[in-house]
C-alpha cells in the first residue's frame, strides 16, 4: 500500500485482533469537559490509573463563555463540566490547562500551536473534528466516551482500519478563495457521505501551497463528508510552523525529528482505495444554504432546483426556495472563531476586509480567537485596532457559538453567516438559521449586512 497513512498506522500497530480490529498504540489523547466525565467516573469504577499521564491534555473549550471568564460561570450545567474536568484531571495526575490560563482555548487550536500534536503521531479525543490535527501529518481522529476510557486505562485504542482516499486538488486558488472554501466545495461534491469508512490524504499543487492554517481547516472539514480522518503529508511548511514552539522537539532531537518527519510521504507506488482529483479554477467562495454542510453553492450561483433527500425541508427551515440566488440576503449574526477558523491567519483575512470600513448597525458579530495565544497575537499585530476602529469586539477563547453550549446562541429564526464547521437545525440555537462561510465572506457580510462576494471588497 505504501500510502502515508499505512506508514503512521502500520508503526503504531500492537496487535492484530485474529478476524478482529487492531489494538492502535495512541501518543496523545486530549480531553474536553463534554465527553470525558464518564470515562473518568469508569477508570474510578475500576480502580484504574491513567497508564500514561504525560500523553495526556485537559482543557475545558464547549462550555467556556466568551466574556467575564474570571467570574463563575452563570450556567450552572456548563459549570458543573467545566469545574469536573479540573477535578478529574488534578485526581487522575493530568496536565489541565483551566479557564484564564495563557495556554487555554480550543483544544483543536491549542495542540498544534503549542507543538503538541506533532507529525507520525496517533492523537485522539473524544469530539469529531480531531480530525484537525491530521494537518500537522498525524493520524487523528474522534473517538467515543468509552474509547477515550480505554485509552486512559491503557494508552491503546481497538480500531479497524479505515480504508484510505487520495483526493488531490490542482493549481492555484483565485483572489478571495481560501482552504474553507475548498473543503466546502469537497463536501458539495461528494456530499456529506462520500468519504465514509476512509482516511483522507490531501495532496496536490494546492494544497502544498496552503499556509498551516489552511490545512488545519482542511482536515477540520473532513469528518463532515464522512471521512474518518484528514491528513496532509508534512513538508517544510509544517516543519517551519513547528519550530521553536513549546512541545516542539529542540537542538539534536529536532534535527532526529525532521529527519523522521521527511520520510512521511505516500511512495510513488503508493495504492489508495479511492482516487479523487479537482482543479482550484473551479473553486469560488462558497456558502451553504441547507442544514448539512454538503448543501453548498458558489457564492454567484443560485440554490438547485432539487437535491436529494431532505431538499425541501433543509430550505423550509432556512427560509430559502429553490432556485435563490442568496447575494444580497439580509444578515443578521456573523460569527468568526471555532477550530475550523479561529486561527490568527483567519483574524488577519476578516481584519484584511473590514479595514477602513464599519460594522452594519443591524449585524450582531461574534469574534471569538480560538485560543489565548491566538488573542495575543492579534493584538501584537495591531489587528484589534483594525477591528475596533471597524466596530468589531474580540470576545474570550472558547468553541462559543459553533455549537452554543455557552451563552453565544443565535436566535430562533435569526440567520448567521458562521465560519465554523456545521449547519444543523438548531446548531447555534434552536430555531436558528446558519449559513458556513469563510472569514472572508463572514466580514463581507459583518460590513455589508448582506450576503456579499467578498472580492468585491479585496
């Protein structure tokens, strides 16, 4: 086979379960307040402890809310979460990175950039869009509340291997089109099923020419068309990203490392189970107008006159007929953050658009960094200033509104040009209305107040 992914996973294997799965050793399992507080109470159950404590990371991110985190948090669920993580993590010996902490955010955006997930490694946790980190070259991906037990009793995981997919995007993305835009457009194409039992390597001319941000949106994505996971082969892009960062190995190790890392490429004779190419000169911005993100059109185009299952109750809830074209729609939210788009590349593309321009009067917009690293180093670029003087607030770290378990909800019936990663009924509030978009498309509507091509404004 001699793909990428058959390299990290083949080095990784303990066992072969006879007719069976494979016990998978796992280097790095991260933990959230929302999906771990069972699998702690069973490794209590059982009298277990965590076998290896130092591979794993705490960080409360679903709940958080996104202003006053240095008084109690309000919602007495979100702080019963919130404050069990810490008891669990300080019980169980774990590293916790708490609320108000410099190293706290997303965990999706916190791991990457503090050199925490790391190329050829297995890196799991307990929320789908684990994904993420398959950017950095890794195998990673979502796991469920009894999985993440397993990993804490034993540092394994029992897992039949996915089938692997190559899809390889050609040539050079226009002016205004970014990696969401691409994965948005993959979703469209293959639809939010069409990847289902693979692992998805991205390759090709495009994709070697996205930042790291980029490929961490990329990958973020792939659980939304079915995928297992994403990855992207690590190259200098990667080791530059990598360098110096905290977790990052240093001096004669980092030398071993990148030596290791360089070797992480699918073989020319590599045999992938599927086969998929695109070309970036079919790519414009995008915008979804359904409630799955697979429901998506180019900014210009128009709605379809029909598509598939669940059609006409996708566009009855969000308001919208077949055969719409949506520039020019009323906007009422516009939300920029989550671990699809939360990174500071995303902050300089919003900041790139509303610069010199101001906030529409009738838009509430949400700008939430994805971590507090990522807030500091919007500050130390002066894009507050930007944003500010535009009538844009920068709220605290946290997941916010991409699934609304904190206060950052959308109200019923109000429509939001959001840059996270799903479009479900009832995702960012019950009743509200979400349309996936890239930064640049969400500032466009942030100034406009309506759906906007934003190379109008570039």
């Amino acid at each position: 086979m001699n793909t990428l992914f058959d390299k990290i996973w083949d080095q990784h294997v303990v066992q072969q379960v006879a007719d069976g799965p494979t016990q998978l050793y796992i280097d790095r399992l991260y933990c959230h307040e929302v999906t771990s507080p069972q699998a702690f109470d069973g490794m209590r159950a059982r009298g277990l402890k965590c076998f290896r404590p130092e591979k794993i990371y705490c960080m409360p991110d679903h709940n958080t809310p996104t202003h006053d985190q240095d008084k109690p948090i309000a919602d007495p669920v979100s702080k019963t979460q919130v404050d069990t993580l810490a008891k669990n993590a300080e019980e169980f010996g774990l590293t916790h990175y708490g609320m108000m902490s410099k190293d706290n955010g997303i965990i999706h955006v916190v791991g990457p950039e503090k050199g925490l997930s790391l190329p050829g490694m297995t890196i799991v946790c307990g929320d789908s869009h684990t994904s993420t980190h398959g950017a950095m070259g890794a195998v990673a991906f979502g796991i469920g509340t009894s999985e993440v037990e397993m990993v804490m009793a034993s540092q394994c995981i029992l897992q039949q291997k996915p089938k692997s997919m190559r899809i390889t995007i050609h040539g050079m993305l226009d002016k205004g089109v970014t990696a969401k835009d691409v994965a948005l457009y993959l979703m469209a194409q293959l639809t939010t099923s069409g990847a289902t039992g693979y692992f998805v390597e991205y390759a090709g001319s495009t994709v070697k020419a996205m930042s790291m941000e980029g490929r961490l949106t990329l990958c973020n994505l792939s659980i939304e068309m079915g995928a297992r996971g994403g990855m992207v082969a690590p190259d200098m892009t990667t080791f530059n990203y990598i360098k110096g960062r905290e977790f990052a190995p240093k001096g004669e190790d980092w030398d071993k490392a990148v030596a290791y890392w360089k070797t992480l490429k699918s073989g020319d004779d590599a045999v992938f189970d599927k086969e998929l190419t695109f070309d970036a000169a079919d790519i414009e911005p995008r915008i979804t107008y359904g409630t799955n993100p697979g429901m998506g059109i180019g900014i210009t185009e128009a709605i379809p006159t029909e598509d598939g299952v669940g059609f006409e109750k996708a566009l009855d809830y969000m308001g919208f007929k077949p055969g719409q074209t949506l520039l020019g729609t009323k906007v009422d939210y516009v939300f920029l953050g989550a671990c699809t788009n939360g990174r500071i590349e995303d902050f300089r593309a919003f900041a790139s658009i509303v610069a010199g321009r101001r906030k529409a009067d009738d838009v509430v917009a949400w700008l939430v960094p994805g971590s507090w690293a990522v807030d500091q180093q919007i500050r130390e670029e002066g894009l507050d200033e930007i944003l500010s003087e535009a009538g844009f607030e920068i709220r605290q770290p946290g997941c916010s509104a991409c699934l609304a378990m904190n206060d950052d909800k959308i109200p019923a019936g109000k429509l939001s040009v959001s840059t996270s990663n799903r479009n479900f009924e009832g995702r960012q509030g019950p009743g509200a209305r979400t349309i996936l978009a890239s930064p640049l498309v969400a500032a466009a509507a942030a100034v406009t107040g309506v759906i906007t091509d934003p190379r109008e404004l570039l």
